[in-house]
C-alpha cells in the first residue's frame, strides 16, 4: 500500500504525517489520516496548536494573496447574549467578513467565515465587538440579605466569568461595589447575580443603591486572530503534501507550512481550497 499519492484528498495523503503530531497513522473512515486531512480544528492533535495535512498544487503555490482562510477564538470573552460581525482591517485586503457567534454560557464559541475577502498579503485584525451592556436598577434590583443582584442578562453568565461594573457621572455606587472595577461572577441563574473580587473568591456584600439609575454590568469583550491561506507569507517552495500548524497565545496567526513530501505535482484539486485557494 502506497504510503501517499499525488491526488489531493485524504486517501492519498502522507500516512505518517500525524506521527509529528503525537497521533498515530492509520487508514479508513474515522481515522488519524481521514482527520489529519484538511484539519483546522484547534488542539485536536497538540494543545495550543492548529495542525493539519494539505495538497498544495502548483497553482494554489502561485498566488500572490490570498483570503482569509480561518479564525481563532484567542479569548472567548463573557456576557454575549448574541454574537456579532467582526471588524476585518489591515493586512493589504478587502471585503472579509466575519460573524462571532455566542454560545449558552454567554462566550464566543465559535466564528463564520462571512465573506473570505481578497488580496490579504498578511494576516489582517480581528475585532470582535463588546458584549452589550445591561442596565439594572440599583435600588429594587438589590438584595441585601442574600447579597443578589437581579439582571435581566444574568443567564447569558456563569460562575467564574469576568464582569464589569459602571456607574455614570454623579450617581452613587452600590454598596460593597466600586464603579470602574472589574469583578467576578461568585453565582448565577436565570434572574440572579452574585459577586466576588476575585474568581473562586467569597460573595460580596451588598447594599441597595441611592441612585437608582445609570448602573450597568458588561463582561469582556472576546479576542480572535485570522490567518490567511495563499498569500505570500505562506512559505511552500514547492508542490506536494504539507502540514500547516497554528500558534495561540503569543504565536497566535503565525502560521508554518513544512512540505513533507517534495512531489513534483498533485494531479487533482481537493477539498481545502477555504485554506490553499487557487484565485
């Protein structure tokens, strides 16, 4: 059995390619080289890192820009009761289009692709827009004896996540709270808020408000990266079957391409055009 071939779809792909990637080489349906195939998932094989095996022919080598070929949630952020398009700017393109799409327990889960764009020489900017804040009245809303907080957006949050405070100009802060501070959420349902100073931390005491309006609560807003398939930073030399990893954290969008097999062609057009395009 050949250990690869020069069409461009997973039955062809190098075999052992996952072995660099902690995974071990198998074939058929549902196996290390059917998943490896075109993968874009993150930490499927290494945490921290996106890594996947591609066909790269001739033409898709030529391009000199490309499109924005997949996101990265690098903070899922808190607080989203809906998602929201993301603003794409810089890296020499046009027309991208990204949705962030909120999940149960109010983070960023996941991104759409809206709109590729064209013409990326570098990876652009992702800006994932702020979670809306949600007023509450400081006086009713206010439950000093179990020191809760109803909020209309309480189930959009979970124990742990980050929220912060605000009050505006010449209103009073509520007993126990600071205007300006970020907190944590200490308990959360459907209708109720408890607060702690740090994650884990105990709840907060509370006291009902002077001011009754002008206080709102926001989580944080998510961070996400782009990275762009057959632009000029992609690296191949040659055609033939590659691996492309992904960093996160502070190698987040850097992307490296090795060729592992050094074929003179691929003979077919496979399924990974989102990543390698060839216009």
């Amino acid at each position: 059995m050949a250990q690869w071939g020069k069409t461009d779809n997973y039955t062809n792909s190098v075999l052992w390619a996952v072995t660099g990637f902690n995974a071990t080489p198998n074939t058929g349906v549902g196996s290390n080289r059917q998943k490896f195939y075109g993968n874009v998932t993150p930490d499927a094989y290494v945490t921290g890192l996106t890594a996947g095996q591609f066909g790269a022919d001739t033409t898709e080598l030529s391009i000199g820009s490309g499109v924005i070929a997949q996101v990265t949630i690098t903070y899922a952020g808190s607080g989203y009761t809906t998602g929201a398009n993301a603003a794409i700017t810089g890296g020499g393109g046009s027309s991208g289009n990204v949705s962030a799409v909120a999940n149960s327990t109010g983070k960023i889960g996941s991104t759409t692709i809206v709109n590729a764009g064209s013409s990326y020489e570098t990876n652009p900017t992702v800006a994932i827009p702020a979670p809306v804040a949600t007023s509450f009245n400081a006086n009713s809303a206010v439950d000093p004896t179990g020191n809760l907080i109803t909020f209309s957006a309480a189930s959009s949050f979970v124990a742990g996540d980050p929220i912060n405070y605000a009050v505006a100009a010449g209103n009073t802060d509520i007993g126990g709270l600071t205007s300006g501070t970020k907190y944590y959420v200490q308990f959360a349902n459907v209708t109720h808020i408890a607060l702690a100073t740090t994650a884990g931390g105990a709840r907060i005491g509370l006291t009902k408000g002077f001011t009754e309006t002008g206080h709102t609560f926001q989580g944080d807003t998510a961070t996400a990266v782009a990275v762009v398939g057959g632009a000029k930073n992609k690296g191949v030399s040659h055609a033939g079957w590659v691996t492309r990893t992904v960093g996160s954290g502070g190698r987040a969008g850097r992307v490296q391409y090795e060729t592992l097999v050094a074929m003179g062609s691929i003979t077919s057009d496979g399924s990974d055009d989102a990543v390698l395009p060839d216009a």
